[in-house]
C-alpha cells in the first residue's frame, strides 16, 4: 500500500487503462414525436383532400340540378306566355262582340305582361345556372374561347365567345 502511495504522489503510473462508452438510447422519443407529427399531418391533408373531392362533386350536382330545373322553368313560363296570348286575344274577341269588358282585357293584357316577365327571369336563370355550371365543372375558359397565354402576352389573335363583346377590326378576320 505504501508503493501505492508513493507512485501517487511520485506520478508513476505503470498500468494504463482504455475505455469505451457505448449508447444506447432507450427510447427516441423525439423521432417518435416526429413520426407522429407527419402521420398527423398526413390523415389531416387527406382529410382535407377528400373534404375538398366531396365539395366539387356537390357543387357539380348542384348546378347540373339547377340547369335542369331552369330549362324546365323556361319550358314552363313558355306555355304560360302562349296561354296568356291565346287568353288576351279570346278576350279581345268577346269584347268586340260586346261579351266582355274593357277591365277584363286589361287584365287579360296584364296577365301576359306578367307571364313574358316570368318568361325573362326564366331564361336569366337559365344562362346563371349555366354560368354556375361552367364554373362548377372549371370549363368557363373553355367555352368562352379564352387562352391564358394570350392574356399572359396581353395578345388575341381571335375574337373570344363572350356575349356582347365588341369585336374589333383586328379581331374579325382572325377568328377560327
């Protein structure tokens, strides 16, 4: 023991010693947390993918109903004109005959204003409906004849299908 103490304090060490530490990690609960975040992340991108699949699809649905319901509207405010015409001038009839009044053809005539203006809405509801179904179905571009590299070069080499658009000089001959 006193040779112990002696190389001590003297600094003489003749043994030497290697050593090698090795880790493990148990667990990497930060990896972990990572994996889930992603996997999370994940579900909730192809939540929000299916969310937005099922939100075009009703959209579609729904316009396609409206343009059939507007079409039928147009069929119908057409008969409804077409009766009142036919009513207006039977009534015209019996007034010459002196079978009617002057207040009844009035009101057979206001009965066919009302019946073209239900008419009017009828095809303005149509042509929105049929603008909602273009927008719905991402053909607006399409219909109406437009290039979105023309409008990025700011040229038209022919006029677009837009109703109650001008048509230029330069526009008419290049058209297809």
């Amino acid at each position: 023991m006193s040779q112990s103490f002696t190389q001590t304090f003297q600094g003489r060490f003749p043994d030497y010693s290697y050593g090698l530490t090795l880790q493990f990690p148990i667990r990497n609960r930060s990896a972990q947390a990572d994996v889930a975040r992603a996997l999370l992340e994940e579900r909730q991108l192809r939540t929000q993918l299916q969310k937005t699949h099922n939100q075009i699809e009703q959209d579609v649905r729904n316009a396609e109903i409206a343009l059939i319901q507007a079409k039928a509207q147009i069929e119908a405010a057409g008969k409804a004109v077409i009766l009142a015409q036919q009513t207006l001038e039977a009534e015209q009839k019996k007034f010459q005959l002196g079978e009617s009044t002057v207040f009844q053809v009035i009101q057979a005539q206001r009965d066919l204003a009302t019946q073209e203006g239900n008419n009017v809405r009828a095809r303005s509801t149509y042509a929105k409906a049929l603008t909602q179904f273009a927008q719905a179905t991402g053909t607006t571009l399409e219909k109406n004849r437009i290039e979105l590299e023309e409008a990025r070069e700011g040229r038209v080499s022919r006029a677009p299908n837009i109703p109650g658009t001008p048509t230029s000089p330069e526009t008419k001959g290049g058209g297809n």
